[in-house]
C-alpha cells in the first residue's frame, strides 16, 4: 500500500542487550514493509558490542544485510544524515533503544525517528517510576517492592530477613521481574521465600532477575488474578490518540506471560478483539487512552493489564516501543483495526518526520 511521497528511511535494529534477537525480527518486518509501503529503506545494526553496521547488501535476503563490516556509532549516524536519510525507524528493545538513550542520540546528530520521545522512553523503561507515577494518578497497580541490584552480594542473614519483612506486608506469590527490560526477559513466579533466596545463589543463568546480573535493580510484585488484557494507542492522524482493539492473552504451555509464551509458537493464545461485554471493552480503550496520555507517549504506547475477579482493571505497565514482527501483539490489533503492516509503518515514519519538524520550528529563534 503505497502512501504518498516515497521517503528514505534507515531501520535501525539489534542492539546490545538479552532483547537483542526480539529486535532483530522486528527490523527484518519493518524493512519489508516499508518497501512494500514505496519507500527507499536502508537496514542498520547495532552489533553487540556497540558497534554500528549498514547493510551492504541491502536485497530482499536479511541474511546478507550484514557481515560485520562495523564502525562507531557516531561515525555511521553521521553518514546517514549525510546520505539524506529521512527518519531512522527504530526498531530496538530493551534498553538502549527504549530507555531513551537512542532517542537523545539521533536527536543529538540531527536525526528524526519513530517512537517515543526522550523522556517518556526513558521513564515509561523504568518500571518502578512508571508503577510511582501510576500511583499518584491514581490508577490501581499491583503492590510492589524494589528489589537491590546488589541482592546476590549481600550477606544471607540480611537478605533473609528483607525478604521475610517484605513478605509479612504482600504474601506469596510473587512476580519478579528486571526493573529495565521488557520483552518478558528474566520474569519469574516464587511460591515462597526458600525458592528465591536459593535462586539468587545462582549465577549461571544469565537472565534470571534474581541472579544478581540485572544493573537496574528488580521488582517484586504481588500476583494479581484474572484475565490478562492489553491495549494499544495509535496517534499519528489528526483525530489525535485512538485506541486499538484490546486483545486477552491466555497462556497455554506456562502459567503466566513469560518470554517463552510470548515468543514460542502455540504457547500462547491471543484472541483479538478480546471477548468483552461492551461496557468493559470501552472501560480498557479508556483505560489505555490514559496511560497513554499520562506518559505522554505520542506516537504508539500497549498498555498491560489485568481484570481482575471483581471486575476492576489492574495496570502492569506501558510499552512504548513494542514488538513489531508479523504476529506481535501491536501489529494484530492494528490489522483488525484497518491498518495493515505497511500502513502502519508508513504512518509512524511520517509522524516521525513530522514532529520533528514541528520541535524545529518551535525551537528554532
């Protein structure tokens, strides 16, 4: 579906963290789309280790994007702007692509892009400030603690007894999960406190939260009962922010939403829209519209949810760059919305290019 003006936009996807494979997939989705949208698009990597790379061979094949032909990241982002690239979409997870650190540096070389802003990327990343603000609005979150990030080097004795004193105010379960990652990665259920204090002895395991090897810190929370839901925003037309069909998760193959769910075919089920009364389906899209607002998410934000047994929506979090690959949540919403993949895409692009001409014009004397 061919929208216009054909642009040149680099999609920019892998990364440095566990989110890494996530964010590839959704860049190889972006860039066929995009194509099929009319647009000139130039793939980009970020490779582990910090290092950026163009695609030589930008064809049809991801497999030959890339072959570790890798320079600094100001040195490659100074040739996209040079080359005439439009807009960087910015197909990265986790952090260092929605915590607003590559948000603050493709506004530093002049660059526009898709996604969040700066501030609301990197506080919406952080769950523990996204569960503050929440709060102060008013909106019901599950109760929950901050976990050190020093957990595994504190002397047993003491880390017992913090989990004892925090276990006689919210009592098992608990969900634990990274304070500054997404895509699922590192969430666990413990049943009780033996469980937890032996799985911080582990090191072995990279992405276990518990593990001592999340920089961020964790977050404990209370397990809320009830069905699972989410709700995305789309804000790139003049009718302003519009809510996108709700969709109910049901994990099949675990018990709760964790990355194999989420990421393994047939072990989750995702129906959209989610089978709601009317009266609760507008109580979520409202639901949604707020968080949305509140966070200032502009363009696209997927609020997490739960309806619990009394009929009262429980909110987990926002994401603001969500998953983009064919069989996402934000893209299945959006396509029993209207919007197909191309379309979709090329009106996150076009936002993008536009808003940041409108901070240009505002900020410029």
């Amino acid at each position: 579906m061919k929208q216009g003006e054909a642009r040149y936009i680099a999609v920019i996807m892998g990364g440095t963290c566990g989110e890494r494979d996530v964010s590839l997939e959704t860049g190889v989705c972006v860039v066929r789309n995009l194509r099929e949208a009319g647009h000139k698009v130039l793939p980009v990597c970020i490779h582990p280790d910090g290092q950026w790379e163009v695609a030589g061979d930008s064809g049809d094949d991801p497999g030959g994007w890339f072959v570790g032909k890798s320079s600094p990241a100001l040195e490659i982002a100074s040739d996209l702007a040079s080359a005439g690239i439009e807009c960087v979409f910015n197909g990265l997870h986790g952090p260092g692509g929605e915590d607003g650190t590559i948000q603050g540096f493709l506004r530093f070389v002049g660059l526009p892009f898709t996604g969040p802003d700066v501030a609301p990327a990197a506080l919406t990343m952080d769950k523990a400030l996204t569960k503050a603000v929440l709060m102060n609005a008013g909106i019901r979150t599950p109760r929950g603690f901050s976990f050190p990030p020093t957990a595994a080097e504190e002397p047993p004795g003491a880390l017992r007894a913090w989990v004892e004193e925090i276990s006689a105010e919210m009592g098992f379960p608990w969900i634990v999960k990274p304070n500054c990652l997404g895509s699922s990665v590192g969430i666990e259920l413990f049943r009780n406190a033996e469980e937890l204090l032996g799985q911080v002895e582990e090191k072995e395991c990279r992405w276990r939260p518990v593990s001592g090897l999340c920089g961020s810190g964790f977050l404990i929370e209370e397990v809320i009962g009830g069905r699972e839901l989410t709700c995305g925003v789309l804000e790139v037309g003049r009718e302003g922010a519009v809510s996108l069909p709700p969709i109910e998760i049901r994990p099949v193959t675990s018990e709760f939403f964790d990355y194999e769910a989420k990421y393994t075919p047939g072990a989750t089920e995702e129906i959209c829209p989610a089978p709601l009364d009317e009266t609760t389906s507008a109580a979520v899209a409202e639901m949604a519209l707020r968080v949305h607002h509140l966070f200032h998410c502009d363009p696209l934000s997927r609020t997490d949810m739960f309806l619990d047994a009394a009929g009262d929506l429980v909110v987990l979090e926002v994401n603001t760059l969500p998953g983009m690959t064919a069989t996402s949540l934000i893209p299945q919403s959006a396509l029993e919305a209207g919007f197909d993949l191309p379309d979709l895409f090329d009106k996150l692009t076009r936002h993008g290019i536009a808003r940041e001409a409108m901070r240009k014009a505002v900020e410029t004397p």
